[in-house]
C-alpha cells in the first residue's frame, strides 16, 4: 500500500498507548512526529481534518532560509519570486524592490501535506485523520473518531493544534492572545508576461493593522487580506471582495468563478513564554511561533519542531519528564524583540493617510534599504540579521 493511503488508515477505540500524541497535521505536527518517529519512539498523531488537502489556511509562501535548510519537494513549489512591489493606499507609484537572488515560493500546499504525512507514515507514524481531540481527563487524552472516542495513554503529548491551541489550554500552558485574522481566495493563472511578483498593499481601510496582498507567480494568484479582526468595519470577508475587485498584478487575469478560500487566526504576540511542562509542549502557532512582523510562520514551525523534537528525544531516553523544561519561549522572544516593536509600530498607522505619509520615508534610500532587510534579510527563527541584497526594481 502507498504510504500516502495508509496516512488514513489508523482508527482508534478503547485505549491505545503511545510514546507521544501529537495533536494536529499541520507542518509543525507532522514534522515534529516524524522526526521523533525516526528517533525509535512510537508516535501517534490526530488531526481532526478529514483530508489534509482540504480547510488549508496559509498562502504557503516559503522564504529564502527555509527553501535553504529544509528538503522540501520541489515538484511541490511554485516558481521563485524575487520581484515585491509595495503599494499606498490608492495603489499609484509602487515602490519596487528585487533581489538578486530567489526569495520566496509558493508551496502547493495539498500537495506538501500529502507528502509531508507519506514521510511521517514511512517513518512508522501512526496518523488518524477526522479525529478530534476533546481534552484531558486525568493521566490520559480523549480523541473522537469515526469509530466514537478513544483514550490515548501518552508519555507526552505535543499541542500542534494552531493558534487557538486546545491542548495549551488542557496543559496550562500559556495562550496566544494577540491575533490577526486572515483570507484569502487562491486560483490558477497562466503567465502574464512579468516576472511572478508578490504585491502587498499597506492600506489600513483593506488591512488594519497588517497588508493586502496579491502572489501572481504565473500558475496561481493569491488575492487576500489580513488584519485586526475588530478594525475591519465591514468584516474581513466583504473586505476581501472589496480588495480582489481592484488588486494590483491581475490585469488580464480571468478571475474563474469558483476560487478557494482559505483563511485564518495568526499569532503576532512573539512565540510564547511557557510552552512545556512535564506532561507535553506545544510548536507552530500553538506557541505562538510566528514572526510578529511579517506574520510568516512555516518557517519558524519547522525550526521550533526540530527544537520539540530534540527536547522530547531526550526526556523519552532519560525517563525524566523535567528535561522539557528546557524548552521555554522566553529566551527566544529575545530574537523577536525588534519584530515586536515593529509590529506595534504597523498597528498603529491606522489611516490611509497615515499609509501614505509613510511611504515619504520608504521611497528615501534608508526607506528602501529598511524594507529590504525585512523583505529580503536572512533573519528566520530566531535567526540572525544579515545585510539584504537588493537593487531598484525596473517598471
Ligand atoms: C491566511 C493566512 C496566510 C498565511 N500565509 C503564510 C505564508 O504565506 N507564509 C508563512 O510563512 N506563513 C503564513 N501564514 C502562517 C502559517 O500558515 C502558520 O504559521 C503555519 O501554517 C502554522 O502551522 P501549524 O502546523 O502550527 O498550524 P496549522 O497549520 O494551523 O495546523 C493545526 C492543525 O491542528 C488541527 N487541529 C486543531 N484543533 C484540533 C483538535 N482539537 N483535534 C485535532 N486536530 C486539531 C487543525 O485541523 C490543523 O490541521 C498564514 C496564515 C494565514 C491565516
């Protein structure tokens, strides 16, 4: 059997015993399972998702450092993007930016999940797909599956359950509370001619708090939006509408009827503080590892996954449970506190005029160079800052 089918196979009643459960199949939670799978431990992992092709939140763009460090299957990438054009409100005069060097691809997500749970099968993890994780009774976890509920007696359990972490809650563990929300509507394109572009609009009528964007990379147009869900004054969803029916990059697009949709809370508040105890820890957005700034978060998911899984490989070989407490946000919100106070710096142009006055800076060199070091720095979780390289885009 294909390792890909037996990704489903798994169903659960009465009690099972497993090494750690980890709770959620996004890229944090079948990373960090398959790596521990390959360490000998036994692994099982449920997400409550159906299919891992289908409810998919994220754009999927990769940056530079993690098409680097991580063996991601290329099949699975769109083209590289090295062309950002940076729009006002009124979308006039974009301040262009180019790198010399490939800076992001969009991951055809369906395909990276399907392939990611392959791997983690091949590795010997057990995956129970449209299982639900209900809490915590005592020593043990509740899952509900198609086969009714199930109790797992875990060593540990890991809390790869997004942004709004179920299982941080049931471990006491600390929760995010600074949230965006995002969406966006994803569909095919063929070339237009230009290089694949990321536009990103800084309009805080469109995106309070954050930026529109548009990824035309010459196969798939990402059109969406993000921001501060109680500034969108006609919800994130009609604003939406309001932006793909304008957005930049889409000229001569046919925009088919039928787009999909996807969306979704994004922690800014910087990875969290209390992030393990004795019983388990959390990774990917459940720990709030998500860079402030830029909202991006497959990056950081995978670092801090490697980061769980070294952790839990150790505790499960010692016996000592007290070993997770080496795994604490608080030492890598360090790494983040330049991106935190940029974040409460974008929070609060609140006006489109307020937009526009600060792109007077960013047209100056020191301007272009700033956004340049967010854009295209070689910073990623928690990373190190180095000089961007990058010259005047040619409209
Ligand atoms: C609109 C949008 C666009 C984004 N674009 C980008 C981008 O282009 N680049 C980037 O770097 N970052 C982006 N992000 C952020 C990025 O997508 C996330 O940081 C990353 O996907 C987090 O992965 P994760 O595995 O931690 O969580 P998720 O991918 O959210 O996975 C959590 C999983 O847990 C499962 N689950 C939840 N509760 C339960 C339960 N009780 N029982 C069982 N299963 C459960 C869910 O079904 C889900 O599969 C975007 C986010 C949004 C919302």
């Amino acid at each position: 059997m294909p390792a890909a089918a037996r990704t489903t196979a798994h169903h659960l009643t009465g009690t099972v015993a497993t090494d750690v459960l980890v709770v959620g199949a996004g890229l944090a939670g079948l990373h960090v399972a398959t790596l521990l799978a390959r360490q000998g431990h036994d692994v099982l992992l449920a997400d409550r998702r159906t299919t891992l092709t289908a409810a998919i939140r994220t754009t999927g763009i990769f940056v530079r450092k993690t098409l680097d460090d991580f063996p991601l299957p290329v099949e699975h990438l769109g083209p590289p993007i090295r062309r950002v054009l940076l729009y006002p409100p009124g979308m006039r005069r974009p301040v262009g930016l180019v790198s010399d060097r490939d800076e992001y691809r969009v991951g055809d997500m369906a395909a990276l999940y399907e392939a990611s749970a392959a791997t983690a099968a091949e590795a010997g993890v057990r995956i129970a797909l449209g299982t639900r994780y209900t809490g915590r009774h005592g020593g043990t976890f509740r899952l509900t599956g198609r086969d009714g509920p199930a109790e797992v007696r875990a060593r540990f359990v890991v809390g790869a359950d997004g942004a709004r972490s179920t299982v941080a809650r049931d471990l006491g563990l600390d929760r995010n509370r600074h949230l965006l929300v995002g969406a966006e509507e994803v569909f095919e394109v063929l070339p237009n001619g230009e290089p694949p572009t990321f536009h990103c609009v800084l309009d805080p009528s469109i995106a309070p708090g954050y930026l529109a964007w548009v990824v035309h990379d010459g196969r798939h147009a990402h059109v969406g939006t993000a921001g501060y869900a109680d500034r969108f004054p006609q919800g994130l969803r009609r604003t939406l509408e309001r932006f793909s029916a304008s957005a930049p990059g889409l000229s001569g697009v046919d925009r088919p009827e039928a787009v999909e949709r996807r969306g979704g809370p994004i922690p800014v508040g910087g990875v969290l503080r209390r992030i393990s105890c004795a019983d388990g820890l959390l990774v990917g957005d459940a720990a709030g590892a998500v860079s402030p700034l830029t909202a991006g978060g497959l990056d950081p998911c995978l670092r801090l996954s490697e980061l769980a899984a070294s952790v839990l490989d150790d505790a499960l070989n010692a016996g000592r449970p007290d070993t997770l407490a080496h795994y604490s946000g608080a030492g890598l919100r360090a790494a983040f506190r330049g991106r935190l106070s940029l974040r409460r710096g974008l929070s609060q142009v609140r006006t489109p005029a307020a937009a526009t006055a600060a792109f007077t800076l960013l047209r100056t060199p020191p301007g272009r160079a700033a956004a340049g070091r967010v854009l295209f720095g070689d910073r990623s979780f928690p990373g190190r800052p180095a000089a961007p390289r990058l010259h005047a885009a040619h409209r």
